[in-house]
C-alpha cells in the first residue's frame, strides 16, 4: 500500500490496527475464530480510518496535502490522460520543471495540461524547486494555453504548490508581474478551463495558474493565501505557532466550499489519495469528463462571461454599520 512507511502521527491508530491484521494473516495456522478475528479487525480499521479522516482539523489536512506519497501530477498524467506531449521552455529564458505543460487526450477530448511538479526522489525534488515555479514558469505556461485556446482546446489546470519560488533571481525576473498576467490571460481564453487543487494550493503560485471556469479540490488538500508557516512567521514571528494559523486561515475543503471559493470538492479514497492511487485518478478523470461535457455545450460569450462573474463573487462579506 503506497504511504504505509510515511507515518503521520494522528493516523497511528490506523497502523497499530494494521500491524495486527498483518500479524494474525501471518499465522500458518488458520482456524474460523483466526478468520473471524481478521474480519472484524477489518471492519474496526475500516471504521477507525474513516472516523479519523473525516474529522481532521486544518493541519493535519496539510500535513495529508503534503504526504510524500500523495499522487503528483505526472501521476494523474499516467492514470487519467493518454498521449502526453510535453511542450518546453518560455521562449525567453528557460525551462522551468516546476510547471510542467502539454497535449493530451482525456478519452475522445484533446486537452491542454498544465501543472505543478514536485518531484518524487530528492533529485526530481530538486531540479522541481519542490513544486515552487519561476517566472519562466508561468511564461511557458501562458503561451502553452494561449496556443490551445488558438485551437479551441480545453486547458486542464492541476495545482499543487507551496508557493512561488521566491528567490531573488525569480523576483528580479518579474515573478509578481507574470502571476498576475497570468491570472489576467487566462480570465480571457476563449475555451474551457478546469481547474483542479490536487494537493497545496499556496498563495500566487497557485493562482498563477488557477483562474478557470471551475475551480475544483480534492477533499483532503489545502487552498490559501500564504502556507500556515508563512502566516504564522509574518503573526507569531514564529514558526511554532503553524498549526494556530491553519485553524485562522480556513483553508480546508469544506471551509472553501461554503465560502464559495471552490466549486466542487472531489472526494478521496478512505484514508486519502496516498492509499489508492488508482481509485484517487478514476475519481479524478470522472469529475473531469463530466465537467468537460457541461462546459463544451455553453456558448464561449456565456463562458467568458460567468467565468468574470464568478471570481467578481468570491468574498463578499457584510459590514455593519455601528448604532447610536
């Protein structure tokens, strides 16, 4: 099972239940009372996980967002898309393995994907900045999207960053400029955009590529405007106080939803994406097709113009006026 040696430590319960499983199944001797015992380990670790996993508090959803074994996004391009063609460099300065982009096929439709990379070994890891893009980045990204709109191609955004690089050679490259050029574009292309949180969602490097038609996650990552470190930096002057300002941020799926920051919540396996990687891309490459086929059938002025209006909506609040 895929995370079993990555341990979080609110899911040791789940691990002490396995643990025992395991050691009964190892038993050479079998008898019904042996077999009766596995199956109602079974069921209690069935319901302990889903006891657990569906009360998680803001951070441990990010420290489930961050699972080394969570499924990247050269993952859900194995398991959901096929034909991947990916298309290189910014045309200005370089390559940037942090923001991958390409054609490719979801069952009868071509798409445009584009998408964050961390890396899976410290190597990969490395050459990706940990999933943290530079401008370069967000540069061939735009022009990768623009020529699909040029050809009336739908663009699938997968997000999974903590952030913009934010070294001094991104900063003097235009890193703030090209984020917010690139929100700008891509509330224009005229073709559909679905956009997909499969993991972090942190702060400009997020909506560098998140402005879509639907704005979607999945049920155990994370969207906010700075990581809780950062928040927790620039409040508490500490690092220390990261799991306070989760719980502040309000930065989970549900809190998203109701807020109507997403559109849609696309649920996990039992026990999150880490535990099954393959029924975490059906889910995904469902919600895909099916929203696909919604957005193909809207004229692209209706489109353009609900896709204005929906991030026109997002944060609204009430002030009340003092009395006396």
């Amino acid at each position: 099972m895929p995370g079993y040696d990555f341990r979080l430590p609110f899911e040791q319960p789940i691990f002490e239940l396995q643990e025992q499983i395991e050691t009964l199944e190892a038993n050479e001797t079998t008898s019904p009372e042996l077999r009766e015992r596995i199956r109602e380990l079974r069921k209690q670790l069935t319901e302990t996980t889903k006891a657990i996993y569906n009360h998680l508090d803001p951070w441990e959803t990010v420290q489930v967002a961050r699972h080394k074994e969570r499924p990247k996004f050269t993952d859900y391009l194995d398991l959901v898309f096929d034909e991947f063609v990916e298309l290189h460099g910014d045309r200005f300065f370089g390559d940037d393995r942090a923001l991958r982009a390409g054609f490719a096929k979801l069952d009868e439709y071509k798409v445009l994907v584009v998408g964050h990379e961390k890396g899976k070994t410290l190597k990969e890891r490395n050459e990706c900045y940990f999933g943290c893009a530079h401008p370069e980045g967000y540069r061939k990204a735009m022009q990768k999207m623009a020529l699909a709109a040029k050809y009336g191609l739908p663009i699938i955004a997968m997000i999974d960053t903590p952030g913009a690089y934010p070294g001094i050679g991104a900063e003097e490259r235009g890193q703030a400029m090209v984020i917010a050029q690139s929100m700008m574009e891509m509330s224009r292309f005229k073709t559909p955009i679905i956009c997909v949180v499969i993991g972090e969602g942190g702060s400009g490097g997020a909506l560098g590529i998140g402005v879509g038609d639907r704005v979607s996650i999945l049920q155990h990552a994370y969207y906010s405007v700075i990581s809780p470190e950062g928040c927790a930096g620039i409040l508490w002057k500490s690092h220390n106080y990261a799991e306070q300002a989760a719980q502040a941020l309000r930065i989970t799926s549900k809190h998203l939803s109701e807020m109507g920051v997403v559109d849609d919540v696309i649920e996990e396996p039992l026990g999150g994406a880490h535990r099954d990687h393959h029924q975490m891309a059906g889910r995904m490459k469902v919600y895909l097709l099916k929203t696909l086929r919604e957005l193909l059938r809207k004229p692209t002025d209706e489109l353009l113009a609900q896709r204005y209006e929906k991030f026109r909506r997002i944060g609204p609040y009430l002030e009340t006026q003092p009395t006396g």
